[in-house]
C-alpha cells in the first residue's frame, strides 16, 4: 500500500458571540436600469460569519426594503449566477430572507453594539455612496473605535471618501483592493459602454498616500492592513471572510 500524508485541521479562530452589522445600498437606478447590491457579497459572509458563531444585523443608509442586483440573484431571468446555492439558501430561508424587507437605516445604527462593521459592493454604491457624508461618518466611527471594517468590490469605494475626525482619509497610509480598472474594462466591454463614470482604482490612484492593489481580473484577492479588510470582488468573499474571521478573533 503506499503511504501518503495526513493533514489535520482545526479550527483556528472564536468568534462566537461576536457581533457584525452588514451595510448594503438602497435601490437606484445605473444608466437607466435598477441596481442595488451584489447578492453574493452579503451572503458569502454572512453565511461565513453565522456558521462561525456571530450575529449579523443587515442595515442601509436610507432603511427600507433593499435588493439584488438582477444580475447577481441566482433566481433573476438575466442572472450569470444561477448556481449561488448560498444567496438562494438565503433567499428562502424564513428569518434571513425577511431582513431584506425592512432594513434599519444607519441612523439608527448604536456602533456599541458591534465588533465589526462590513460593506458590500454591487450597482448601487457607486451611484448612491459618494455624496452620503452620513454613511461616510459611520465608517469612520467604526475605524476611529478600534473596530474592524470591511469592504468588498465596489463597497470598498468607501476608502475614497471617508475621511476620519483628524481631517485625513481613512485611506491614508493603508493597501488596499477593490473592484479594479480591469474589471471595469471587461464589464464595459460586455456591454458596449462605459457603465460607471469614475473607477475605484484610477480615484484611489490619485492620492499619493494611499496603495491600491488587485490581482488578475476575476482573480481572489483579499488584502488585510490592520483594522482594514478589503475583498476585490465576489470572487474573493471566502478569502474576505476568513481575514474577518482572524480579525473578529484577536
């Protein structure tokens, strides 16, 4: 018989009790068609973050019922992604599937009551984030409390903007990922137009003090610096939940 390796694994890391609230956008409109967030990059942590033990709270900056980008709803006519098990476990599971209906707005949010907060990415953030100085504020309260903040795809535009109470972005001095140009290119490619006005990775490349980073197009990537996690897309949800995992941990 020939022999072979034994690999054990355990578990590394105790999150349980562990308390994260998850900030997706309201509804809006992107070049004439309604967008809203990325379906997987909600779901893929929380699912991760739930089987680990943590409570998860789903909020918006407006409140109010909230929704998929169609393309990425598993059960959307015009979906790429019919085979997301997770959103549509989520999507059909009776307590989850409610918070979607009636989410609290941010206003409402006491940040004593988390250890983490998390932003996911899709349509409606480009359109509706940048000028919600508001949502701006909580981020930075989240940062300047020793929390963890995380962001993925296009929520991680966020880092372009939120400016902490020093009067310095938050991005300043941090490495980070995000949704990148070369993504961009490939999406306005498919379609035949340039679909978003501005990119996150040309906007973070404009501050000198800041470092942006991606991996190839479609690619996982996660980058952690500090109390600062980012994920590049919805390709790299496991890899950011693990780095929030770790985090939630220490």
């Amino acid at each position: 018989m020939t022999s072979c390796s034994i690999i054990r694994r355990h578990a590394t890391a105790d999150v349980a009790g562990k308390k994260v609230l998850y900030i997706v956008s309201n509804p809006a409109t992107l070049m004439g068609f309604p967008v809203g967030f990325f379906a997987e990059e909600m779901t893929g942590p929380f699912f991760d973050l739930v089987q680990a033990g943590c409570t998860v709270d789903i909020a918006s900056p407006k409140g109010g019922k909230v929704e998929f980008d169609g393309f990425s709803d598993p059960e959307n006519e015009a979906t790429q992604y019919p085979n997301d098990l997770i959103t549509l476990g989520f999507k059909h599971h009776a307590t989850f599937a409610a918070l979607m209906e009636n989410t609290p707005s941010i206003a409402e949010v006491d940040i004593g009551q988390y250890d983490a907060v998390c932003v996911a990415g899709g349509g409606g953030p480009l359109v509706t984030f940048k000028d919600d100085t508001a949502l701006h504020k909580l981020v930075a309260d989240f940062y300047e409390s020793g929390k963890i903040v995380g962001m993925i795809c296009h929520g991680t535009c966020l880092m372009l903007w939120t400016t902490l109470s020093n009067g310095t972005l938050m991005a300043d001095g941090k490495t980070w990922t995000g949704y990148p140009d070369s993504e961009e290119q490939m999406m306005n490619e498919a379609l035949g137009t340039k679909v978003n006005e501005y990119t996150i990775e040309t906007e973070a490349k404009k501050n000198p003090n800041t470092t942006f980073e991606s991996a190839a197009p479609l690619a996982p990537f996660a980058i952690r610096d500090g109390q600062i996690i980012t994920g590049q897309q919805q390709h790299s949800t496991r890899l950011f939940s693990n780095l929030l995992i770790e985090a939630l941990a220490e």
